[in-house]
C-alpha cells in the first residue's frame, strides 16, 4: 500500500469518520471485537479511499467511484420484506439451507435455518458476543491494509457462521441472500465458513438489489481443512445504482478443494476481490466468473493466488461481456512462494466489447520465486467475430440475435462448469436477461 | 560449439568473476568536477562546443531534474545512489575530435579489438559476405571513431557523435532532441538531458535505404563514471534504416551509472530496426559491482505505415531498468518488440515495453524471452494500450520465461487498455524450467549438462535471435550461432 | 564389453531392480523381454544415469569402466548409446544442430577436435537418407512435429552418428507400424560390427524378427530369470509371460 500522506478527505471519508463514532457504540461485540473494529477502521482512516495512484487501484478509483457514504440501513419494514420475498423468487426452486438478510438485518420470515447433521449455521452477532467474534473479522488471508476489508471488519454487525464437521458432505447447499430494499442506505455481510477435514459444502451467495442506490460491502472467510472440498457460486446482482465491494478470502489446507463460481450481473460499480492461499500440499482450486455491463457500469475482479505449498494446482478464468460504455477491470496474480514446488497455476481472463465505448483492461501477473513449475496467463479482448457474426446472419438471424448467441456461447463456457443444476439455471437465465435487454 | 559455451557463459558462469570484457584500459583521461551543478552541465557544453540554445536545453533538463524524485515502481532494489559523489563528464585526454582512425589513441583501439569490435573497416569485411557495418564507437562519454563516414555521406545517410550533430545539423537536432522523450520524462532521462556527453545521431534521408548496417559500440572506463548517452535516429520518408548497439564495461567493485536516451522518429513509410546487445559488467556473485543500467528508448510512429521494431539481447548490468516502447501514432504505423533478458548471480532486470496504439489500423508485437538464474531477479513490465480512436487497433504478446534453479524469481507484469471495441488483444505467457527429461536426452547423447542447457536454452529464444541482423551474430561473436542452421538443405 | 553384476536399483525408495547379473561380449545382440513393470526400462535408464534412480547395490562396467563412476554425459562419451523409447522434443534447436552438438562434445570428450563443419554435413546426408531422412526434418526442431515412426529413425540417425560401442534399445519397436520397424531395423543391422554390442529390450517377439539377437534373456520382477537362445523369444510369443510372473515372485 502507498500510505500517502493527506491531511484532506474527501467528503465520502469524512463522512465514514461520523458514521463509524455514532454507529461504534451500538454494533454488536465483545470489547475484543470492539477494539478490533478501531483497529479495522484506524487502518482505513491511515490510507483513506484509494485512488488510482495505489497501484492496486490502478483502475477502480475508489475515492472517485465512492463520492459519498450511505447511512447504516435500518430494519426493514413490511413493505421490504415482501419486496425481498418477491427478490428471493427464481432461488425458489432450490432446495438450501437459507439464510436471508434484507437491508443487512436477518430476517427469520425468509429464512430456513434447517441443516443436516454435523452441518451447523448460526449469525454472526451471536459469535461477536461469545468470544468468536475477533477471529471472525480477521481472515488472515486478504492483504493488510485492504479498504474493504477494513470497513467490514469496522462496521459488519450480523453474518452467518457455517461449520461442517470433519468427514461430513452437507445434504443441503447454504444459500446466504442478501437483499437490499429502501432508497440508499450501506449494508454490510460476512460469512465465515469452515468445512472441517474430509468435509464437503456448497455455499450459496446472492446480492439482490432494488432501485436504491446503496453501497453494500460483504466478505466471505472460508477456511478448508485437509481432505475437505468447498464449493461456492456468488451471485452478485445488485441495483444498477449500487457500489458494492465483495472480498472472498480462502485458507485452503492440504489435498483440499476448492471450486468458486462468481457471476457479476448487477451494480454500477463493482469490485470483487478473491484471495486464495494455498497452505497445504496437493491442493486444487478453480476460481471463474463469469460478469457483464452495460450503461457506464464498472465491475472489478482483482485475484490473487497464494501457492505457497508443494504441488498445488489452480486454474482461474473470467470471462466479461461489455456494452454501452461499460469498463472492466480484471487485476490476476498468481504467486508462487519459494519452495512451492510442482505448482501448476494457468489464469485467463477474457473481454468482449460489444460496443464502441466500451473498455476492458487487464493485469495478469505471474510471480514465481520456484523453478520446478508451470504456470501460464492469457488475456484477450476484442470483439465479436465479424465472420462468424455474419455466417450467423447470412442464416436470416437478427444481428442482435445472432450477438446474443455469440455472447452466450462466450459465457456460457464458464457457467457451465457450475454443477448444480438449478443454480446453472439461475445464472443462465440472468445472463438471458441481460442479453434480452440489450435487444 | 563454442557458441553454445558462450551461452553457458552468460547462463551459468556470469556470476563467477569471469567477466571476460573486465579489463581496464589505462588511458589518462580528462574529467569534470565530481558532483552534479550547473557548473558541471556549463563544463560539460562548453567541452563540447555547443551553442547557447543547446546549453540553455540542458540547464531547464538540470533544473527541472532537481525537482524530481527517483523512480521506486520497478522490482528492483539497490542502494541510493549519490548522485553528487559521481563524474558526469569524461574523456580520453588524447581526444578532442580525432579526425581519422590513426589518430585516436593506439591503446583505445586495442581495447576495441579485445572487445571483438572491428572498427577498421576491413576487418569488418572479413567474414562478413560482402555487407558492412558503419561503427561509431563510444568511450566512456565520448564519440572516439565513426567509421565509412565518407560512404554514407554520398547516400545523404548522416551518422555522426551528436555532439558533432549539434555543431553540424543543429536544424535537424533542434527539430527532432527531446520530440520523443521530452526533457520532463522521468528521473533519468531528465538526468541524461542535462549531462548526455555523446552518442550517436542518424539521419536518412526521404527515399533512402542505408546502404550498411549502422552500429554504436558503448564502453564505460572510468571508475565513479556515469555514461549518459544520447542517440537520436530519424528515418526520413520511405526510408530505412538498421542501427546496432553493444555496450561493455570493465569489472569495478562499485557500481557504475548507465543513463541513456535513445529517441527514433520514423515518419510515412519508414522503417527502423534498433538491435541491442548489453553485456555491460553485471557485477560479482555477491553482487559487488556492476552497471545500473536505467535507460529510455522510445520510438515514435509518427508517420503512416512506419515502422519500429526494437530487439534486445540483455545478458549484463547488475540492474536493467529498461521498456523500449512504441508509440504508434501514424495510421497503419507497426511497432514490434523481441527481448532476450537473461539474468544470473545478483541481477535484477525490470524490463519490457510500451505500445501506445493512437492511431487508426496499427499493430504491434511483443515476443519476450526471459531466464533467470543464480539468485537473479527477472520481470518482464508491459502495457499495450488502445486509445478511444486507435480504431483496429492489433496486438500480439508473448511472454516466456525460464527458470534454472530454485533461488531465482520470474515475475510477469502486462497491462492491457483497450479503450476501443475494435481493438484486439491476445497475451500469453507461460513460466516453466527446463525438463529434466529433455537435459537427460542431451547428455545420454553426451553434451555436458551445461551444454545441455544452452542448447535447449538456445532452442527456447530462437524466435528472438531470428531477428537479429545477421552482422549482429557475427560481431556479438558466440553468443548466437545461427550458421549451422543456415547451412543446411 | 558390458558387465553387470548382482544390480539393485530403486526410485524414491521404490527397489525395481532386484540383483540383475548381466554379461554382453563384443559383437553380440542381447535381447531382454519381459511382462511390463518387470523394470526394462528402468535398467536402460539406471545404466544411461538418469536422475532419480538411485543404484543402492552391484556394479556395472563397460570396457571394464565403472560406469555408476560417471556422468550421463561421461557414459554417453565412453561409448553407450540409449535409443529413448519415447525421445524428446526440444522446440527451437534443430535436429541438425542437436546432430551436431551431440557429435563434437563426444569428439572433444575423446581429445579430438570438433568435425570441420561440410565433413560434419557430408557425414548426416549419408546416413541420413538411408534411412530416409529429409534435409527438412534435420532442419526441424528436434524431434518437434515428428510421427512416431520418425522419432525413431532420428534416435536410429544418432547412433549411426555418435558410433557407441554399447547400444541399448528400450522398446524400439512401440508405436511402429511394420514399414517403419523394417526401415529402423535395418538401420540398426548396419551398424551391427564386431566391436559393438546391443541390448534389445523389447516387450514383444516382432523386433526380433527383424533384428536377430544372439541371446535372449526374461526379466521378471527385477532380475534376470531365464536365458537362452532365439528360439526363447518364440517361445514366450507362444506362451506368455505369466510363468515368470510367477517364478520370480516366488
């Protein structure tokens, strides 16, 4: 980080400065918890929002992209749960232990909090206050320092808390919702998971936003045990109004398994963050997503992939579709420490511009500090294939049609590879959705 | 195969004191103050003659460089360097202005023979089919020889020291010093526009195919000495032109400056290929000594259909700061980019390019060849970037690097920026060490492991030391043997 | 010439050969059969010096040189020649100056000096399009984009070139169709001489109708378990090898 040194804020962190003394008092926590959140928040107040001079923020200018800071969200009233009920409607279908917030509080109305055994799913703010709540705001994974994480860890007041007992495979998938319903308002989450040794989940997250422009901000911790496997599929469908700020950050132990799927559907300015850290042998991860964008929208993946143990392999791929005079960033580094050997790391990233305006940019990175590897990147951007295009049309399909085709055949390569099928479903129907739109 | 053990050389032995262009040439020489004032710039302009306006250049570069700080982005990590316990001026004493070869002094030219340079012209002949090489050789900070002046003058090809430019040409120098690296660039080149001493200038005229491959050859003697070259190259329309660099410094415990400029303006229909092989000293296996090598080389497309195309071969300096970019403004203009970068004992490269695409239908490729050894540092920095209306816009990249040993770092840093729909980037990079089983195959058929790795070593920058010219290979001597190839079928 | 006695050898603490005696005159073909896993190939590997094989018992001698003593390249210099079951590609370095490289360090190894390079060229032309390799594939990268069947002719090509005294064929003959295994057997009949020997290791009889070996050995489990003469090949084609599975097991 560039601790530069200011002695201006900007309106937005003056702004974070009041919310944060009015609100410290009230939000849940042992006095440990109470200090870590100063802690958190003293470290953002040090670097205030970065600009794009941090090079890590080369291109998500935060401080220009955040102008100001929504008030903390109240409950919700009748009105926003019935909104949020309606919002939860295409997950009907699949059958999950769920847990719903609506403005960032729990609501048990739209919540199913029934696990199997060996399987346990509680809130945060229970954890907070019985001693668990420090190690709760520290995923010891993501870089020291990061802004988003900093103001979960300051400001988060619920959550979920999963654990999966060694050598147990949870019946059920978990489906956390967040539903952001009312005018503008900040809302933040955390899901901290653990899947004991040999244990297997599916971790569901979905961010539902109405017309209100708010600023949501959630963090999932994820540690997984020798043995276990963990599987999880974001959804991140937001208000077009909305900047929302997501941190995955991921412990994997030895002979562990990792699968993560994030789709980026929604918001005006998103920006997910993926930390991986490989701490035990034989490991394997694959981390794609899959996002699109139009109007003057801004989605984000920054991803780092920590090898920093003996034959691990991971395979990242994204793939971003942009129209109008959308912009995506992706930001990819995969790391290999000294003495990780027999890594195999390949990363892609992919945008399409279907528009003039559009802009895609990209940095993969390759960090390597061990030679008996094989890591590789690639990146591309371009357009649609005019060829094919034409062949498409030569056959008497529209020209929007036959774009439509093409951009979901593009995406379509990511998201099949969810296997859970209704889930599949969910994310092809919304990237359907967008594609109908543009129409 | 005395060429694949030069390699080896490079590969394995750089670290081991066994520099072999390490050696000293005594010669008295005449130098500037120690320190960095406006009294040194005055000294180092009235040295060599210059006009006012020229004078006047180099004290806004000074005064502007003292306001700025050093650069810290790239991987790189040494200790400050005291700019003010430097000698930013000096030349061999028996020097002002040799007119011919027999002039410069005898020992100077016997290094130049050490360093395998033919600056008599007939050695150049030899062994070489029927093509020659122009040479203008550089000693510390000052142009000694040019040779077949003469032969390039009857094709209007101007190549000279560009201190004699100044003198000379001083429409052209006016028109073109600083148009492509302006004196507020960065550190260093800001630096260098305030101290440069020498180096070479190339002007060839519309129409005009130089008749020989042009060539500059840079030595650092003197101890405590920075060298701040300058070369400016201008292809004129429809022209072209193939330029060759090489540079060499002795073996010095300290650590040596190296801060250069190189500017290329190639407008309608011309075309540069700028060629470099640096062995400068890249110190000793503890990282003792060795050349900083922080250099700016910049090109610009500045007409349509232009082309620049830069190749590297980076084998020296403790520390190479360096991304010979492309700024392809002519519609349909090209810039190309083939860099071997090897690294071994304590060296640390931060090397690439930039291929700033601005205008309509132009391309641009990157092939990058990176090995790293020893406990040397390797990363390859670049952007390729499409401005809103580089419609078409075309690039290409492909990034490799190779480890040998587990104590050395690959690092791979490309930014791409498309700012148009209609641009097309691919990038690819890979990073993997040599196979086990390919080195065993090699020496089952009884080459040495070391031989072994060169060869496959060899095999993995092919693509790059295609590039070279051919008259490269022969004066870079062994470090690239292509002729068997060639001799078959 | 090669002399192997009471071999033990092993990967990652893994033993595969188990006291392997071995002795090869002058002149001879030794052809070694064997049910897959019996640890062929490792003996080939274990005599080149590849890494990761790690001799914990016996000794093997060519000419009376310890050649554990050695070097990979040392061993190739002292005459033993490994035609590689599946030989490698090196992108970027041409067949001809592998060819090349191969041919001059072993001349060097030897105090000889380097091949002038036109009686270096004449030499691989002729032995080269005997067995019917183009001047294209020498210009190639080094075994980059060959079939399977010109693969072996290359690794055919460098034994012709480098002219071992002990050859070793680890599966010649896998992945040839029979045009290819005529042309590659052909090849190594050539160079049959009386200061040469030959060890075929080969998991089928068919090589074996091409290239006539003196003596044939069954390996099984590590060792060698029966010895005889050609008619042994014809037997095992007959039978199989599930016998000495047996034999050596117990």
């Amino acid at each position: 980080m560039n601790a530069e040194v200011r002695s201006i804020r900007t309106a937005a962190e003056t702004a974070l400065s009041e919310i944060f003394a009015s609100a410290f008092a009230g939000l849940p926590g042992d006095s440990a918890v109470a200090e870590r959140r100063r802690t958190a928040f003293d470290a953002f107040k040090a670097a205030g929002l970065p600009s794009r001079r941090v090079e890590d923020w080369k291109y998500t200018d935060l401080r220009a992209l955040m102008r100001d800071a929504k008030p903390i969200a109240g409950a919700p009233d009748g009105v926003m749960i019935a909104a949020a009920r309606g919002a939860l409607a295409p997950y009907a279908a699949i059958d999950a232990t769920r847990v719903t917030f609506v403005n960032g509080r729990f609501v048990e109305e739209l919540s199913d909090l029934a696990t199997a055994e060996g399987v346990s799913v509680t809130l945060l703010k229970d954890a907070l206050v019985n001693g668990a709540g420090v190690e709760a705001l520290s995923d010891g994974v993501s870089p020291a320092g990061n802004v988003a994480v900093a103001l979960n860890a300051a400001f988060v007041a619920d959550g979920v808390v999963v654990s999966v007992a060694p050598g147990v495979t949870a019946s059920r998938p978990i489906h956390v919702a967040n539903v952001q319903a009312g005018s503008e308002h900040a809302a933040y989450g955390r899901v901290v998971a653990r899947v004991g040794e040999g244990g297997n989940v599916l971790l569901i997250e979905s961010h539902i936003g109405d017309a209100g422009a708010h600023q949501t901000n959630s963090v999932i911790m994820l540690d997984v045990a020798d043995g276990a496997r963990a599987e999880l599929v974001k959804i991140q469908d937001e208000s077009l109004d909305t900047l929302h700020l997501a941190t995955l950050a991921v412990r994997l132990g030895a002979k562990a398994e990792l699968k993560t799927f994030a789709l980026a559907a929604g918001a005006r300015a998103a920006r997910q963050q993926i930390y991986v850290s490989f701490t035990g042998d034989g490991s394997t991860a694959e981390i794609r997503g899959a996002g699109f964008a139009g109007a003057s929208r801004h989605l984000d993946t920054t991803l780092v992939v920590d090898h920093d143990a003996v034959g691990c392999s991971s395979r990242e791929h994204f793939k971003t579709a942009l129209d109008g005079e959308a912009r995506s960033v992706f930001q990819g580094k995969i790391v290999v420490k000294p003495g990780a050997q027999k890594t195999d790391g390949k990363m892609m990233a992919q945008a399409l511009l279907l528009s003039e305006g559009a802009e895609a940019d990209a940095k993969p990175e390759l960090e390597i500090f061990a030679d008996d590897v094989v890591c590789g990147h690639g990146a591309t951007v371009g357009a649609l294939d005019d060829e094919l295009l034409f062949y498409l049309k030569s056959r008497g399909i529209p020209q929007k049609e036959a774009e439509a085709l093409m951009v979901q055949a593009f995406v379509g390569e990511v998201i099949e590879t969810i296997e859970h099928e209704g889930l599949r479903e969910v994310v092809t129907d919304r990237a359907l959705a967008w594609l109908t739109a543009r129409t | 195969m005395p060429a694949v053990q030069e390699t080896v050389a490079r590969v394995r032995e750089i670290d081991v004191d066994q520099y072999k262009y390490g050696f000293v040439t005594d010669i008295e020489s005449d130098r500037a103050e120690k320190g960095l004032s406006e009294d040194t710039v005055r000294f180092i302009s009235a040295k060599k003659g210059e006009p006012e306006w020229m004078l006047e250049w180099r004290l806004d570069a000074y005064r502007r460089w003292r306001t700025m700080v050093e650069p810290n982005w790239a991987r790189v990590d040494y200790p400050p360097i005291a700019y003010d316990e430097l000698y930013y001026y000096s030349a061999p004493k028996s020097t002002p202005g040799p007119k011919t070869l027999d002039e410069v002094d005898p020992e100077l030219l016997r290094t130049y023979e050490k360093l395998g340079i033919p600056l008599r012209e007939q050695e150049i002949l030899a062994g070489v089919e029927q093509r020659r090489v122009a040479v203008d050789a550089v000693f510390d900070s000052v142009s000694v020889a040019t040779t077949f002046k003469k032969e390039l003058a009857q094709a209007g090809v101007i190549f000279c020291p560009i201190s004699e430019a100044i003198r000379e040409h001083p429409e052209l120098v006016k028109k073109y010093l600083g148009s492509v690296v302006p004196t507020s660039d960065n550190f260093f080149a800001t630096l260098n526009s305030a101290v440069f001493s020498d180096g070479s200038f190339v002007y060839v005229p519309k129409g005009v195919r130089c008749p020989m491959e042009l060539s500059t050859y840079f030595r650092i003697n003197e101890q405590n000495t920075g060298q701040f070259e300058r070369t400016l190259i201008i292809a004129d329309e429809g022209s072209f032109v193939s330029y060759l660099e090489g540079c060499t410094a002795p073996m010095r415990d300290e650590n040596q400056l190296h801060a250069a400029v190189v500017e290329l303006v190639a407008h309608d229909d011309a075309e540069i290929k700028y060629s470099t092989v640096q062995n400068w000293y890249p110190g000793d296996a503890e990282g003792k000594g060795g050349i900083y090598n922080f250099v700016t080389k910049r090109g610009d497309c500045r007409g349509k259909n232009s082309k620049i195309s830069w190749t590297q071969v980076e084998t020296g300096s403790a520390i190479t700061w360096k991304y010979p970019s492309c700024i392809l403004r002519g519609d349909g203009s090209r810039g190309e980019f083939y860099s071997i970068a090897i690294s071994n004992g304590r060296q640390q490269v931060d090397s690439g390019t930039k291929m700033i695409h601005l205008g309509k239908n132009t391309t641009s490729k990157i092939i990058s060849k990176g090995i790293s050894a020893g406990r040397s540092q390797n990363t390859y920095r670049g952007l390729v970037s499409a401005h809103r209306k580089a419609t078409n816009a075309r690039n290409f990249t492909n990034c490799d690097s190779l480890l040998i040993g587990d104590e050395c770092g690959a690092h791979t840093v490309p930014y791409l920026e498309a700012k148009t729909s209609t641009a097309v980037f691919e990038h690819e990079a890979t990073t993997s060490k040599i196979s086990d089983d390919q080195k065993f195959y090699c020496l089952q058929r009884g080459l040495s492991e070391e031989e072994a790795v060169a060869l496959i070593v060899n095999g993995f920058v092919k693509d790059v030391l295609q590039q070279l010219p051919m008259e490269f290979a022969v004066e870079a001597q062994k470090l690239i043997s292509i002729s068997l190839e060639g001799s078959v079928g | 010439m090669l002399s192997i006695k009471n071999l033990h050898a092993s990967i990652e603490d893994k033993p595969i050969l188990r006291g392997l005696d071995l002795e090869v005159k002058p002149g001879e073909v030794h052809a070694i059969m064997g049910p897959n896993g019996s640890g062929k190939s490792t003996l080939s590997y274990v005599l080149a010096g590849k890494d990761d094989y790690e001799v914990t018992e016996g000794s093997a001698t060519l000419d009376g040189q310890d050649l554990f003593a050695l070097a990979a390249d040392e061993r190739a210099a002292a005459g033993l020649f490994l035609a590689f079951q599946y030989p490698l590609e090196i992108p970027g370095v041409a067949t001809m100056t592998f060819l090349k490289a191969a041919v001059n360090a072993q001349r060097r190894a030897r105090g000889e000096g380097d091949l002038p390079t036109p009686q270096f060229m004449k030499l691989v032309r002729e032995k080269a399009d005997g067995l019917g390799i183009s001047t294209d594939m020498l210009k190639r990268g080094l075994n980059v984009g060959f079939s399977g069947g010109e693969k072996k002719r290359n690794e055919i090509l460098q034994m012709a070139l480098l002219e071992p005294k002990l050859c070793v064929l680890d599966e010649t003959d896998s992945g040839l169709d029979i045009d290819a295994l005529k042309v590659v057997s052909e090849g190594v009949n050539a160079l049959r001489a009386q200061n040469r020997a030959f060890v075929v290791i080969t998991h089928y009889q068919r090589l074996l109708d091409h290239i006539t070996p003196d003596v044939v050995h069954v390996m099984a489990k590590g060792r060698i378990v029966r010895t005889g003469g050609p008619e042994l090949a014809h037997e095992l084609e007959a039978r199989g090898y599930a016998d000495y599975v047996g034999e050596a097991a117990a």
